[in-house]
C-alpha cells in the first residue's frame, strides 16, 4: 500500500508449506472490555494521512490503518501471524486443486454498527464496487486476479472466482481491500462523501475531522477474530514529524507511532523507564519511481539507469536518517524470501563515469532536465534534496524538486503529471506477492507506465503456488528483470518504531507487517 506510506515489508520468514491458506476456520468471539478500562480513550498520534473514508477508494496506509478499526473483512491477521484467520467469515477455503474457485462462509448473526443485518450480499456488493468504481488511488490492483463474486440465495456464502490461479488471494481478501461496507448507505458506482463510516469492525466511528483527528468507541455489534478491546481510541493527525514529536514531548499524546523524526529514534534511550519503546516488524520501504509514459524524460532507459549508476543510498542512510534506516537494493525488502540485491549487483557503487557512458551510448543529451515530486513524510525535504545533490553533482542531471500534498500527490501521479516521484511502500500482508504484483504488475498501483511480459509470467507462476516459501527463485528473477529495466529504484527500508508512556499496553501489538494496526489492542494498566 502506498502512502505518506502506502503498504510495505516485514522481516519474516513464510511457511514453506502453506496449507493454511487454503483452509482457514474458526469459532466466534464477541468484544468485550478490557481490563485497566478507566473510560478514558487512549490518544494515539500518527503522520499518515487518511485520504477517504471509503474503502473502494484508497490504497495507503493511513487510510487501511482505520478501516482495520471501522471495517471488518472476511478474513484478518492475528499478532505475530504470517497465516490469515476468519473474521466476518467461519471459514474459507480454496474449492478443487486449480486455485481459481474460494468460498467463504459468513459468521452467523454478524451486524453491522448501525444495527443492519450483514450478509453475503454486503460483501459482493463491497467487491463489485471496487471493481465497478476503479478508482486510481483505490485497491483495484489488488484485486486483479478476480473475475466474478457470487452471493448464496440465503445470504451465508460467497464464493469468488479468479481469472487465474492465486494462492495468495486470501492474503489479498484480509487487508483493506477485503473491507465490508453497508450496501444500503455505499453507492454502488461512485465513492461515498463525508465524514461518515459504517462498518462491522472492532470500533464505531463517532467522531471524524479530516487531517486532524479519529474518535473511535467500541462496536457493542462486533462478531469475529478479535476477543477484546482494551479501550476507546482517538487518533490525531499531524502534518508532519516534527509536530508529532512536540505533541509527543507535552504528552498530548500517550502513543506515538509513524513516523517520528528521525533525530528522536536515533536518540531512543532503554534507561528512560517513563516511556516504552517497541520495534515492530514491519519494515516500510522507499522508492524513487519513473513515469514511464512517452514523452517523459525519464522514459529513456539509459537514463534511469545513469541514475540508478549514480545515486549514493549509504549517504542518503546516514546523512538524512541518521541511520535509522538500511539500504535498499532490491524490490523486494530484507525478511520476505526471495529477497536478493539486485540493484547492488548491477550498479554496486555510485559511478558516475558509468553513467556518463551510458547515456552517451544511448544518444542522450546532457543534462537530462527532470522534475521530482513528493510528499509528506520524515525528512521528505531533506531526501529529495540530497538526491537532487547527487545526481546534479554528475553534470549529468538537472532536477526541479517539488513538495505536494498527499492527496493532490496521488492524483498527480496517477495521471502521469511527475516525471519522477519519491513513494513509500508498506506491505499489504506478509508475502513478496505484495511487492511484485502491485508494484510492477500491469496496472501496478505506482502507475509508471511499467509493464513487462516476463514479469507478468513470473508474477502468475508465483501466485500458482500455495507452496509459498518455494517461490524464491522466481522472485529472484523478478528483481533481476526490474533492475534491468529500472521502473524504479530502491533507497531503503526501515523498522516502525511505536512509543508509548509507562501506563498504556498493548503497544507491541500495534503493527507486526502484517498490514494490521490494532488500536484494540491498546489499555490502560
């Protein structure tokens, strides 16, 4: 998912046998209270950004963050789990060996928070509108290998069909894309407006200001994975890093996850026994991506790859990070298999000379005038600065930065309106699927313009596999192909951080790679 972040990676090593996904069931669980529940809502702060409160029409991780709260999918992701779990369904499972038909059976009783009845024809008409709607910023992509729902008569089932085999379809169906909506308040043809969502999830939520805050209440009418909830949330919104960790030093706010300055992680102390500290698995990644379509400067290949020959990401890592972020060097991050280093293999250290020669084979004349665009983030400024440094410094480039706002950010890129563009990428679930198809895939939710017949091959022979501890050399030789072709260049990947005062638990619980943000999770001791 893409974003301020959009979804990203995890340092987890799969099953290598995979059976689970092929059958998943369990029994039902009602919410309840948590213990040190005094009434009081925990205060959460974050700097991702929520970019529509309907789930047909987002594909990032500040949004995702909230539906997991306020929707509920057919399936989820329990704490430290690589392997979803039923949630709106009892149980789910691949029908026959070929991995096109999966059929899902809903909990009995399931409500919605406004009190309407949910059933299977929510959840078909949920996906339907995904499809029909196609939103350019929406979860589309994901959903790419689906062809048709269908709705049982009595409302209990759902069976979905694929235009080819997926194994990781029910990978696909536990994260927000899967998000459930009330087919009497959604339109079936256009995203909804406002500042209202109604769901099936853990929370209700009560009370909503764009860009500022999220009040979340418990949902008395929740039926599925989740066994309690610690206590009401409010979620506020920041703008940016810096005003977070003010907000964080005044203890405005008790819970500080993404994204904190790096100048604050790097100076994280175990001895302070005021304030805890968890690391979490989930490891968010960073790409410059081209906008492959004709007539950009950056269409060329020679070009991005003279850019891939020259830009330094150890200097990036530490001058700009402070080293709280690792190099990157390949599609896919460190701790989901497959992972190689593809880009350190082809370009293993900054060299402009190569660079001058490549673009000179090529006919390129210098220097190639481009423009780089970004977003909101920890140190985006300083980021896109220094890579504008580096490749400038070549003689070899001329580069225009420019900051826009998210929402503008999205549109922009998707209409192909930036040359080149600085995204982060969160994973949607715990699997390489979630690097390759939506990021280099036909269609692929950067929408560079980057296709490519051997990727789309190698990404279809994965996703037959149910096995998926067994695809690591196709995904290998995915990321040899896309360092070849340089749709985009990996800078780095890094580990969330998630503070929190000495009273509130829970927060290790918070995120886990698993695309998941448990804000349920969260009491007060």
């Amino acid at each position: 998912m893409r974003g301020v972040q959009l979804r990203g990676a995890v340092r987890r090593t799969l099953p290598a046998v995979a059976a689970v996904l092929l059958a998943v069931g369990s029994g039902g669980c009602r919410l309840t209270a948590g213990d040190g529940d005094d009434g009081r809502p925990v205060s959460v702060g974050t700097t991702d950004t929520v970019s529509t409160l309907d789930p047909a029409g987002a594909y990032d991780a500040g949004s995702w963050a909230l539906y997991g709260n306020v929707y509920q999918s057919l399936l989820t992701f329990g704490p430290g789990s690589a392997t979803p779990v039923p949630d709106a369904a009892r149980r789910c499972g691949f029908r026959g060996d070929d991995l096109r038909t999966y059929t899902c059976e809903l909990r009995p009783g399931l409500r919605f928070a406004n009190g309407h009845a949910l059933t299977a024809k929510d959840v078909k008409f949920s996906f339907d509108r995904i499809v029909r709607i196609k939103s350019p910023q929406g979860p589309g992509s994901l959903l790419e290998t689906l062809r048709s729902v269908e709705a049982s008569a009595d409302g209990t089932t759902v069976t979905f069909r694929l235009k080819v085999p997926d194994a990781t379809f029910p990978l696909k169906i536990a994260t927000g894309a899967g998000s459930v909506v009330d087919s009497r308040l959604y339109p079936a043809d256009r995203l909804r407006r406002g500042n209202e969502a109604d769901g099936s999830g853990p929370y209700v939520l009560k009370d909503y200001q764009p860009g500022a805050s999220a009040g979340l209440e418990r949902n008395e009418h929740y039926t599925g994975a989740v066994k309690k909830v610690g206590a009401d949330v409010t979620v506020r919104y920041f703008a940016d890093p810096d005003r977070m960790s003010q907000a964080w030093k005044r203890r405005s706010v008790e819970v500080a996850a993404r994204q904190m300055p790096p100048a604050d992680v790097a100076g994280l102390s175990s001895s302070d026994s005021a304030v805890r500290v968890h690391e979490n698995a989930a490891a968010n990644t960073r790409f410059l991506v081209f906008n492959l379509r004709e007539g950009s400067p950056v269409q060329p290949p020679a070009v991005r790859r003279a850019m891939a020959a020259v830009i330094d990401r150890q200097a990036i890592a530490r001058d700009v990070h402070l080293r709280t972020v690792e190099p990157l060097y390949s599609l896919i991050p460190q701790g989901l298999t497959g992972h190689a280093t593809s880009f350190f293999d082809a370009y293993p250290k900054p060299d402009p000379e190569r660079a001058r020669q490549l673009l000179q084979k090529a006919g390129v004349a210098v220097p190639v005038d481009f423009g780089l665009a970004y977003s909101q983030g920890a140190v985006t400024e300083q980021e896109a600065a220094l890579l504008k440094k580096q490749l400038e410094a070549t003689g070899l480039f001329r580069v225009t930065t420019r900051k826009v706002a998210w929402q503008e950010f999205q549109e922009g890129y998707a209409r192909g309106a930036y040359d080149a563009y600085c995204v982060s990428w969160v994973a949607d679930f715990p699997d390489p699927d979630t690097f390759t198809s939506p990021l280099v895939g036909a269609g692929n939710a950067f929408h560079s313009g980057y296709s490519s017949s051997r990727v789309e091959e190698l990404i279809r022979a994965t996703q037959q596999n149910p096995r998926r501890g067994l695809v690591a050399d196709e995904i290998r030789s995915i990321q040899k192909i896309v360092a070849e072709d340089v749709p985009m260049v990996p800078l780095w990947q890094k580990k969330d951080y998630v503070l929190s005062t000495a009273a509130i638990s829970g927060t290790q619980y918070l995120s886990d790679g698993t695309g998941i943000w448990r804000l349920w999770m969260l009491g007060r001791i």
